[in-house]
C-alpha cells in the first residue's frame, strides 16, 4: 500500500469512527446529510491534499456525511481555545508532541475498539514505531497519517556567493554556526534579517538531534528528567546560539500553523 494509500485510509477510516464516537451533537437529528468538523495543521500543499483529494473520496464512500474543512494559524493555542468554547473540531490532525498533552488533559477519545473492530484497519500497514507514539495509559488515541525525518537542506548559490564550502559529513557543531553567522544578513540591524542564515521550527521536535548529538537524554531511569545534565546544557546553549540576536520568526504561515 503507498504511502498515500494509507494516508487516505487513515483518513476515511479516522472520519468514519468519529461520526460514531464523538460528540453527541453528531447524531443525525434530522434528515439530511451529517457534518463533521476537521481541522488541520500543515502547508498549503497539505491542505490541498484533503480538500482535492482525501475529504472528496471519503464522501463518496460515505454520501451521508459531509466534511467542513478548516485551517488555522497559531493552531495549537485555536484548538485548545475551541475546547474550552465547547466548539473543538470532531477530527483534529495533531503532532506528537501537542496529542500527548492533549490526550492527557482529556480532549481526545481512545480508539483501539474501533481500530481493532470488525471495520477497523490493519496495524500492520503502518510503521510499527508510529503506534507507539499513539499509546497511552496502554490504549491507542491516534491513528498516524505519516513520519518525517529531519534533514539539513542548504541553497548552493548562497554558499558560493559567501564563499562558503558545502556541507559534508566532516562538519561539526562550528562549523554549521559559523555558516549560519555568515548567511545571515540584517542591513539596518533592526534583528530582522534580510536573509536568514538558518530557517527551521523552534521546538522540542529540531532540539532533540542537538541533545542526543550532545550525548544527552530527555529522560533517564524510566521517568526521570533529564534536561539539567551538562549534555542537555551544553545542547541547549548551542541551539539558542542558532537564533542571530535570538529572534524568532513572528509569522506562523512557513511553519503550517505552527
């Protein structure tokens, strides 16, 4: 199965559990077609993958339920906002590091009698690492749309034109700093560069290689951190000396949302 087949799964089977399970207000109380409300987060390219594609095929598999589509900017803060207004979407695309939190607060539902079911789907087409990230308290409370792997991606021109050799595998921690100090151009020193020298999320995700390349750990003995060793610091320190006069991107639209 490809890699957009078991997204497209996922999807359908995701979209059709929840009509089921969700919120009461769900249940058809009049005749006529069933609305569900989806939200994600993710790039313009990924919307258009469930607008063109992923929400056209479920709904017509499925001609009784309709899908309202929904993007938002600053996503994390507009879902956690819309639970506490009592009008959180019935399907939510989530990242590992927001489900967990948001699983444990009590905003999402365990699926394993669903996934597992007469109308479930297989577990073993996906990664089996993937459902391991979905588990908590030994029950499963996402299915996994797909993985990504970080990778550092550098644009030749610029190298060439500040005669900068290309990344290869002898570079260290120096070495990318030190390309990233001389990318960066901020004419007017106002500490919003013209040309970014480095451009990435700023979060738990792109600050986990740096702390195991440090040889630290997020936790040791099983449940306890830790984010004080001299390894955690040290790759701390190095990241936030990634961000030139520690500003962050302000707008959220490069990142999905985020």
């Amino acid at each position: 199965m490809t890699l957009r087949l078991l997204t497209l799964a996922a999807l359908v089977f995701f979209l059709a559990r929840i009509v089921l399970f969700a919120k009461p207000a769900l249940a058809p109380a009049s005749k006529g077609p069933v609305t569900v409300e989806m939200s994600v987060w993710g790039m313009p390219f990924e919307n258009k993958l469930y607008t063109d594609v992923y929400i056209p095929e479920f709904e017509r598999q499925n001609p009784g339920i309709k899908v309202r589509f929904s993007h938002f900017e600053d996503y994390p803060n507009r879902v956690l906002l819309s639970h506490a207004g009592g009008i959180a979407p019935d399907v939510i695309r989530e990242g590992y590091e927001t489900a967990m939190a948001w699983t444990q607060r009590g905003l999402n539902l365990p699926l394993d009698k669903f996934i597992d079911g007469p109308d479930g789907i297989d577990r073993n087409d996906f990664i089996p690492v993937l459902w391991e990230g979905m588990k908590w308290k030994g029950q499963t409370w996402a299915v996994p749309q797909d993985i990504n792997i970080l990778g550092l991606f550098y644009n030749k021109e610029l190298f060439d034109k500040a005669g900068l050799a290309y990344p290869d595998e002898t570079w260290t921690w120096k070495d990318l700093k030190a390309a990233v100090d001389k990318l960066t151009i901020d004419k007017d020193g106002d500490g919003r560069p013209e040309q970014k020298g480095l451009e990435m999320a700023w979060n738990g995700g792109t600050f986990r290689p740096f702390l195991y390349q440090a040889g630290g750990e997020f936790w040791k003995e099983g449940d306890k951190a830790a984010f004080d060793s001299p390894e955690a610091v040290e790759a701390l320190e190095f990241y936030r000396s990634l961000m030139k006069s520690y500003t962050l991107t302000r707008s959220t639209e490069g990142r999905g949302g985020l």
